[in-house]
C-alpha cells in the first residue's frame, strides 16, 4: 500500500494545501524530512515554518517539527507559496501606508495599481513599490521582504495586507484557509436590490466561454463553493451602495456574484456593468451615466477593511480605509441625482 496524497487547488490564494494518509510500512521518520520528499520544491525551512505557525496537524492535532510520522497518520499541511521566481526590481512609486511593523506592511491601494508582477505587468507593480520602500525607510527592516499574503484585482483599491517574513506570511495564510480573515468591501451595484440584506451562494470557477472570467457553476465539480453577504448602505434609483462581507474568498467573487443576481457592478467591463444597465435611455439620464464612467472608469469596488490575528502579537487588528477620490465623486454625483426629476424614466 501507498501513501494516499491529495493535493489541493487553491490557485487563487496564495498558500497550498496536502493531505497525506501514511502508509503502514511507514518508519519512524521526523514529520518534517517526511514531508520534505512528499512535496515538492517544499524547503525544510518553509516546513517548520509552517509546523511552527500550527500550520501541520496530525490526526487533527497540532505538532511540533520533531514530530515522527508513524503509520496511518492523517497529515496535513497549509504551506505559504515561496517568493516568485521573477527577479523583481525596486521602483520608486507612491503608495499609501496604512501600518507597518516589523511583521505586517498595510497598503491602501490605489485603483488601477497591479498587485505583482506578470502577464506582461513586470514593472510599475505594488511589489515593486514595497520593495523599494522595504529597502530605502530609514532605520528600517533591512531583512524583510513584501511576501503577499492575498490579492485584489488591479482595478479595485483598498486595503492589501503584506508579510514581511516568511513566518509571519505562512501564520497569516492558515487564516485565509481557514476562511477567519474579517473582509469587508464596498461596492455600487446596477439595481434596486428587493432586499435590504442578503447572501449569494454560487460555486464560483473559471467561465470555460472566456479565459478571463469567473462564472457561477451549479456543482463544485466545476467551481468552488463561494458565499458573499451583503446590506445595503444607500439606494440611488437605479443603481445601490452596498457592503459586502466575504465568507470565502474566490477569485473576481464579489463581481462575478452580483452579476449572477442581475446586479453587476457599476461600470464592470469584465461582468456586463460598463453600460446603462437599469433605467432608460433617456438622453440626459444617459450623459449623466457616461459622465460617471469618466469619474470612475473601473469596477465601482473598494476593500474597505482587514481584520485579523497579527502574526507577531497574536492580537486582533483591524484596518479601515477611506473611499478613493473617484469612487466617492460618483457616489455625491448619484446623491445628488434624484430620478423624479425625469418623469421619462422607468
């Protein structure tokens, strides 16, 4: 008989994850080495980084690295992806700091700012941006390094949490897959929703039609289970102000979520929200619609907050976030719009 593995897709975060059923003929072997030639490319640095973030359990047991493996063990294992093989740069660009010590950075990211460098985005990146920063504060952290720990889409802004060091990322990765990250977002969607609260459950996968895309699937055998909650903040007509608050964390979720319902995002090109969606085509209704989209020419979504258990001081901590400079304007632009001024319209 042989060792049962299952490796788990989880492409969109930025951690992976194994499960391991040991064979009987097993030795006793450190957990550690064992793991080490069970997994590939995996450093017995990154594996004990890992067993001291409480990252491996044992038949559902937290251990230590000196652990031995022993017949019939149930192992499993969140590791944090390494560094990207693309040597990347310093850049000297602006980027707005929320925090920093000397375990977690916090960035306000500006819309239209790519995360990471690749597909054809090797420069000009957050991670450029952070690592001249990382290099260059004064009385600083000359050994640490922005290792990511999550993302959002080049064309939302927000709050992005950031490691420093390689434990601190793999402590902060088993709260992503243990789905204990409080994430909240701020989005305006297309629509009068019926309800003043609401959750959306889809399985969300990538749209088979369009490489780019995500799309909601009946059955997790083609997508992964997602759930979205949300309320309502303001209601302008013809298009509302919501929060949402994400249950798991799927790529393009939120997006992909509101346009299952029939509410896609104002201004999402990706998702069916870059053209007058609900209202009429009213001339003056539409002007203002396009003066809109020239304030904001990206999908109306901000991550406003970030809660979680600091690596370093195992205490909770939350960051918050101000709405960017063109999300707010289209806000007071819808405002001050009210529908009743033009009878015409549905």
């Amino acid at each position: 008989m042989t060792d049962q593995s299952e490796p788990i897709d989880e492409s969109n975060e930025l951690y992976e994850h194994f499960r391991f059923i040991v064979d009987k003929g097993q030795a006793r072997l450190r957990i550690d080495k064992y793991l080490m030639a069970k997994i590939e490319n995996a450093s017995r640095n990154r594996i004990q980084n890992s067993a001291h973030a409480g990252n491996i359990l044992v038949n559902n047991k937290i251990i230590q690295p000196n652990y031995l493996v022993k017949p019939n063990d149930i192992i499993s294992i969140v590791l944090a992806y390494p560094p990207r093989d693309t040597e990347i740069y310093p850049e000297n660009i602006p980027i707005q700091i929320v925090y920093e010590d000397s375990d977690i950075l916090v960035v306000n990211k500006a819309p239209g700012m790519v995360v990471h460098p690749g597909h054809g985005n090797f420069t000009g990146t957050l991670q450029n941006a952070l690592l001249y920063h990382l290099q260059n504060t004064p009385g600083g952290f000359p050994e640490a390094k922005p290792y990511l720990v999550h993302r959002i889409d080049k064309d939302t802004s927000g709050i992005l949490l950031v490691a420093k060091n390689e434990l601190a990322q793999t402590r902060l990765a088993k709260q992503f897959f243990d789905h204990t990250i409080d994430r909240s977002y701020v989005a305006l969607v297309w629509g009068s929703l019926k309800k003043d609260t609401g959750t959306i459950v889809g399985n969300v996968g990538r749209d088979p039609r369009n490489r780019l895309a995500q799309t909601v699937f009946n059955t997790e055998d083609q997508g992964r289970h997602a759930v979205t909650h949300y309320h309502v903040l303001e209601r302008f007509g013809y298009v509302t102000l919501v929060e949402c608050r994400l249950e798991t964390g799927r790529t393009h979720q939120i997006r992909v979520h509101f346009k299952h319902i029939g509410h896609p995002l104002f201004n999402d090109a990706g998702y069916g929200g870059a053209e007058i969606v609900k209202g009429t085509t009213f001339a003056k209704y539409r002007q203002f619609i396009h003066n809109c989209f020239k304030l904001l020419p990206r999908q109306a979504l901000h991550a406003k907050s970030l809660g979680f258990i600091h690596p370093g001081t195992r205490q909770f901590v939350n960051f918050d976030s101000e709405y960017p400079e063109d999300l707010r304007s289209v806000i007071e632009k819808w405002r001050n719009y009210t529908p009743g001024k033009y009878p015409e319209m549905e």
